[in-house]
C-alpha cells in the first residue's frame, strides 16, 4: 500500500449528508475526499428513494385528477403504460446524476472515489477500490454512509420485493400487479400503496400495531386515512409467519390475534423501515450508536469532536433535507476548529407522507405537546372553504397550527389533503423563527392558494 495521504475531510458517502459539507469546504481552500460505493454524487434520495418515488407519484396524481374531471367533459378513464412512466423515472435520475456529475467537474478540491471505506483509527481511512486500498491521514470526517432497506427475518422474505425493485434505475417492476400486498404501514409502505391503487392496482397493508404512520400524531392520521384510495384495504395487529410463492401468485401467512389467515397477490412488497449503513471500524473507536444510528450531538459530532455523522446513518431525522443542513452545520463546525459554532434544530424539519392525497407536519403537535406536558392553543382551518381546494375538486382535509398560549408563538403544526408538501414548508419556516400569531395574521398570503389558510388560522386567535 501506498503511503497514506494527507487531506483535511474524508467523507464516507456521497449523498446529502456528504456533499454540501464537501462543496463548501472545498470553496474553502479545504482538500476534500468523498468516497462512496456507487461511485456517483448520490445517496439513497436519488438512488432509489424520494426522487423516483415522486415521479410516480406525480403520475398518479395526474391520473385521480384526470378521473375527477372526466365529469367536465375532460375525458374517459386516462390509458396507463406503467413502462413509460417508469422510463421517465429513469430519465430524472439519470439527468440528476448528470447534474451532480457537472458540478463536481466544475469544482476544484473535491475527489470522489468509488470503494468502501473503513476506519483505522480516529485519523485514518482506508479505502477499498477495484484499483487497489488507498489509505488516508485525515483531520476530519463525516460520516454519511446512509440507511439502507430493513428486511425483517420471515421466512420467504426473499421472494417479496423491496422499495429498491421499485424506484432503483430499470426497477425490477415494469409492470403493473392486478394486486399488492405491502407489509408494513409505515410511510413507504403506505406512499407505495396509494401511488399503486390510484393507477388500479388493488392493494392490501398488513400493519403490525394499530394505527398506520405509527409513531405519527394520530389526529393527522385520523383525518388522512378516510380520504386514501378505496382499493387500499388496511389490516391490523397483523403478524406475518412467512411468504410462499405458488402457481397463482404469493401467498402471505398472517395471524390476527387468535386467527390464522392467508393474503394471496400477485406481488408482495416488504415495508418494513430502513436501518442505518455503519461503516467498518465504527465500533473499535468507541463511537456510540444507539437505537437509530450513531449517537450524535446537536453540532453532528459523535464522542470524537472532529468525527460528524450526519444525515440517514444517524437517524434523528432520516430526511434528504435534514441531511444536507446537518452537512452544512458540520461543515461549519469543522471551519471554526471542531467547536459547535453551528446547531442541528431537529425540532423544526418539515416531514411529509407524499401520499394521494399528502399529509405533512412540523414541530410540536398538539399529542407531541401533551405528552411533555406542554400547553398549547390550538386553531384550524378546513380545505373545505379553500377556493384552491375547490378549484380542484380536494376539499378534504385541512391544516392545524399549534401555539403557546401567552405569546402566541407557533410551535408546530400539520396539514393534510391538497398541498400539504408545500404549505408545511411556510408553517416549518415561520416555527424555526419564533413567529407568532399576529405576525402570520398580518402577512398577504396569495389568492387563490391554500396558504390563504395559515393566516386564516391565526387570526381566528386574534
């Protein structure tokens, strides 16, 4: 082996916990590695997760809606050739990692090598490649090595498909099934099986607890499952044995309680979380990991102040966008000598469950609340008088907005049904900055838009 190089940040991984931090270090006069095993500018969001996931989607949403105004003389039920639809997936992949190739080219202080990196000791990677190790004396790292598909120990479990032969680059599944079983209600689990049951598909959830979103705030939850798919039948306390496959299709094995049951499908998908990538060598330099992924503080530091993790393999919050703040916080952090110049606010990421139709929530609810004995004041409004909603026909649902009591000050909130993805985005940012009641009251959201209702909301407390 050659001997090692000297560099100033070794990133394992590639992805949005990686690269940010990378760039604007490298900007930096910092000389930046980034070593990943796919070779390519991208964690598990483009790969196979929040990306393609979404094109399908966004096609789906077109079909419900071409289906709602099939009755104003738009046309019969719309013709869906899940092969294109999978082909333009491809296509936004594949122009993204174009992308994200172009602006490595253009930047200076940036290498990416494609292997699998391990840690000697608090200051020296090795890194495997086809070309050989190379080993590196490094003065910082980040690791971002991401979460991958969890499979639990069922027997069978390897003939069901997993959320990659769905969204990876040519997916195994070009096809549409006439039915799915998803076992697991989790957000994949459940996102996958409304994208499914709008395009036709009829789908089965077999969820282990007894609310889907588990862990979710359960009012959300209550006002977003009435308005799924009617072809998406939900089991629950449901235990499953194993999974057979025979002349006819999979055979999934359950028991409920005190009852045995069997689910026939043609096609079975496993939903049952992700867990985090740790790297090799984690565990000999006494780095924590808890439950979720590395034990990290709010600087992203882990019990080596110069060793970050962010992003998926820490699991406080498994979001792409939560993951390229926390590269930034640590990059920061690096920049001013391994100190908490800079903070993680896990409290105030807005997360959304892109189902048809969407729910989306940020901060504290008001279930969060209680269960920290926390008071707050509470005002709504109902898509039901929105002009946007009716304009499309999606009255259901509606947003929550959560304040202290004195000041007013917005500290969490939901919305579920139509725009939910974009309208927890204003109510995230107005959380993060202490606004309060009166400030989201004075401001002139536009007509017609459904942000009409966030300050419709506060000023009911007015």
């Amino acid at each position: 082996m050659k001997k090692p190089e000297t560099i100033d940040v070794l990133t394992i991984g590639a992805g949005g916990g990686a690269y940010p931090a990378a760039f604007w270090l490298a900007k930096r006069a910092q000389r930046v590695v980034m070593v990943d095993p796919k070779g390519v500018m991208s964690g598990n969001c483009l790969a196979e997760g929040c990306v393609p996931s979404k094109v399908v989607r966004e096609m789906a949403r077109h079909v419900t809606r071409h289906r709602r105004f099939e009755s104003y003389g738009m046309g019969g039920e719309p013709t869906i050739d899940y092969r294109k639809i999978i082909a333009h997936k491809d296509n936004v992949q594949r122009s993204r990692y174009i992308q994200h190739g172009e602006e490595l080219v253009r930047s200076r202080n940036i290498e990416l090598i494609k292997g699998r990196a391990s840690l000697q000791d608090p200051h020296t990677v090795t890194v495997e490649t086809d070309a050989g190790d190379r080993r590196y004396t490094v003065r910082h790292i980040i690791v971002a090595s991401g979460a991958d598909v969890f499979v639990p120990s069922i027997p069978g479990a390897e003939l069901c498909l997993t959320s990659s032969d769905l969204y990876r680059l040519n997916p195994t599944v070009k096809v549409l099934p006439q039915t799915l079983t998803v076992i697991g209600g989790g957000y994949i689990g459940v996102e996958t099986a409304s994208f499914y049951a709008a395009l036709g598909v009829h789908v089965t959830v077999l969820e282990r607890g007894r609310q889907l979103l588990s862990g979710m705030d359960p009012d959300m939850v209550a006002m977003l499952v009435p308005l799924l798919d009617p072809r998406i039948r939900v089991m629950f306390e449901v235990d499953v044995d194993r999974i057979e496959q025979g002349v006819h299709g999979m055979t999934v094995h359950y028991r409920q309680g005190d009852f045995s049951g069997k689910e026939l499908s043609d096609q079975v998908l496993i939903a049952a979380g992700r867990r985090p990538v740790l790297p090799e060598g984690l565990a000999a330099l006494d780095i924590e990991v808890g439950h979720t992924g590395i034990a990290v503080n709010g600087a992203l530091q882990t019990s080596h102040p110069h060793i970050y993790a962010c992003g998926d393999v820490n699991g406080r919050v498994p979001l792409f966008h939560a993951a390229v703040r926390e590269s930034l916080v640590a990059a920061h952090n690096i920049m001013a000598g391994d100190v908490a110049a800079d903070t993680m606010d896990f409290t105030n990421v807005p997360t959304t469950v892109f189902t048809l139709p969407a729910a989306a929530y940020v901060g504290m609810t008001r279930t969060a609340a209680a269960q920290r004995g926390v008071a707050v004041v509470e005002a709504g409004y109902e898509f039901l008088e929105d002009s946007r909603a009716q304009i499309f026909g999606e009255t259901g649902g509606g947003l929550r907005l959560f304040f202290e009591p004195k000041s007013l000050r917005l500290i969490g909130g939901w919305v579920v049904g139509i725009d939910a993805g974009n309208l927890i985005g204003e109510i995230g940012l107005a959380c993060a900055n202490g606004l309060t009641a009166q400030q989201l009251a004075a401001f002139a959201d536009q007509h017609p838009m459904t942000s009409e209702g966030i300050g419709h909301a506060a000023r009911s407390l007015l």
